[in-house]
C-alpha cells in the first residue's frame, strides 16, 4: 500500500479511483473502464509533476523522511558485492543505527559506513531510528582508521535526523564521539565520498559527511536542526516547522549555493520512495564518478585539500 504525505492528498485520490476502477475492469472485463483508468493516470501524473515542481522546503523535509525512501541496507545490498560487515566499537558495544563494513564497487575495494533507520517497527526500535550513540561513532572512526593503514576509500551513506541525545549516550560521551568521527573523516589519508540520501541531521550528519566530495539526493535535506528542532527553540512552537524550514536553506539546491555540497543526484519524479531501483542506480553511479576524479590523490595533499574545502565552506560569493 503506497504511503501518501499530505500534500499527496490530490494525488491519493486519482491513484486510488484508477486503482478502484482497474479492480472493476478485471472482474467485469470492460474495456470502456480501463480507459477511464488510464486517462486517471494521465492525470495523476501531470499532478504528480507538478506537486514536485514546486516543493517547499517543509514538503522536501517530509520527502527526505518517507518510509518506503531506500535507506543503507538497500544500497548496501543494490550496489556493493563481497560485502563483509564488521562490528562493534571495540570498547561498550555495538550499535546497530550505524552499519560498516567492507565491500567492492564495481571492483573497488571500499569501506561503507552508514545510518541506516530500519524499515518497519521492529527494525526501526533495533535501528533507533538511525540515530547513532557514542559506540556508533567510535565503531565508524574504528574503520574508517582501518581503511586508512590499508588504503581503502571510503564511502559514507548519511540518512539520521540526528545522534541520539540519551542521558547514557551523553555519558559515554557523545559529542565526543562525534567531534572524533568529524577530526577522523579531516586526519584519513584516503578519498571520503559522502552521499547525503535521507536526512542530514545536525552534528550525527556531519560526522560522516566530512569528505572529498559530498553527493545529496535532490529531495535530501541537511541542517544544523531539523525544522521542528528549530522552531521550538526560536519560537516556543513546533508548529512554526515550514517556516523554519524556509529559514535554515536545508535544501540540496540552497545547498549546492552555498558551496556546502559538491554534487546534487537527481531523483525519479514523484520522489526516491517511487523507484527505488533507479535512485540506488544513480546513487551508485555519482559515488563511483567521484571515486574515479579522485583516484591517485593520496595522503598528505588530499588532507590537506580536504580541510581547505571546510575551511572555505561558507564564503562562497563572499569576495564577490
């Protein structure tokens, strides 16, 4: 059953008396029916295209956030072979928000790391909805520390509304972790692709995105907050979520402006949730252009490029 959101609604209703009427035709066998399908089709789709020709940033938000969107463990699947998860922080445990291991892309050898939120409730409650505690961290800065001694890239799939803000995640030391995660991604002498493919949510994002190049899917968002984050400390209402949405430019396109990312992946219409197969595709595609620009860069001069891209980050069109 298709997952509509809210500003679908219009949409919902043309799918759903195609549907209705397709059911008819084939207990019936009437063709003047199924032409009445089709020609709700027709416009289901000139509906669908133009919803998604103009989305707000607070519709992005809910597109980011679908739960029929791909998450980790369909691009692990979908792209990587010989994959070979590895596990554990080495040190409290192993956090399940956050899946690692190595894998081959198209022959290469990677290190994938990524959020991955769980795709119905049980996995979700295993997942923690993808957001990562300190042991996911410290489990991401352990391989991504072991594919630099073996000169492996790595490739970090981002999709968490943020880390976990538990009162035994902040006594482990949380913010720790993630400011170890970020200075690892800054220190490593291999390449780093990040692809932003969901939500891109504050310091927990930003921990895995710290790389060469930064790849988003168009209906993608990455923010410091999230919108209701945002709207409950600016204004005491979390209800005022569109317009902190407006506010914090969280999109891929206000992103790709302000130089925050590299490289925008367009997604079938309608969104990633309504061809899976072919957002992966894409994704794997964009990932593996970039590992390419970036092969015989190495060591000292790619960290040092690499720190010079966050160092300039916000200036863009500043000298102009």
């Amino acid at each position: 059953m298709t997952h509509y959101l809210d500003f679908e609604k219009p949409l919902a209703e043309l799918e759903g008396k195609a549907a209705e009427l397709r059911a008819l035709a084939a207990q019936e066998e009437t063709k003047d029916v199924v032409g009445e399908a089709d020609a709700l089709d027709r416009k289901a789709k000139d509906k669908l295209r133009e919803l998604y020709a103009k989305l707000t940033p607070w519709q992005k938000a809910q597109v980011a956030r679908h739960p029929e969107r791909p998450h980790c463990v369909d691009y692990v699947r979908e792209l990587f072979t010989e994959w070979t998860p590895l596990a554990g922080d080495r040190n409290f445990a192993d956090d399940h928000a956050v899946i690692g291991g190595l894998a081959r892309l198209d022959g290469r050898a990677v290190m994938v790391i990524g959020h991955e939120k769980g795709h119905d409730t049980r996995t979700r409650i295993e997942r923690n909805f993808g957001m990562a505690r300190p042991e996911g961290y410290r489990k991401a800065i352990r391989l991504m520390e072991l594919a630099g001694r073996f000169g492996v890239p790595v490739v970090t799939l981002i999709d968490t509304p943020g880390a976990y803000p538990g009162k035994g995640a902040e006594e482990r030391g949380q913010s720790e972790a993630i400011a170890r995660s970020t200075e690892t991604c800054l220190r490593i002498g291999v390449p780093i692709v990040a692809a932003i493919v969901g939500e891109g949510g504050s310091g927990g994002a930003v921990a895995f995105a710290t790389g060469d190049r930064i790849l988003m899917l168009e209906h993608s968002i990455y923010s410091v907050i999230s919108p209701e984050g945002c709207a409950s400390i600016l204004w005491k209402d979390a209800e005022k979520m569109r317009e902190a949405a407006e506010a914090l430019r969280l999109t891929a396109k206000d992103l790709s402006q302000l130089g925050v990312i590299d490289r925008i992946v367009e997604e079938p219409l309608g969104g990633a949730h309504r061809d899976r197969a072919a957002t992966i595709r894409a994704v794997g595609e964009a990932i593996e252009e970039e590992l390419k620009a970036l092969d015989g860069q190495k060591g000292d001069a790619l960290v040092a490029a690499r720190r010079r891209k966050f160092l300039d980050m916000g200036t863009k069109g500043l000298a102009a």
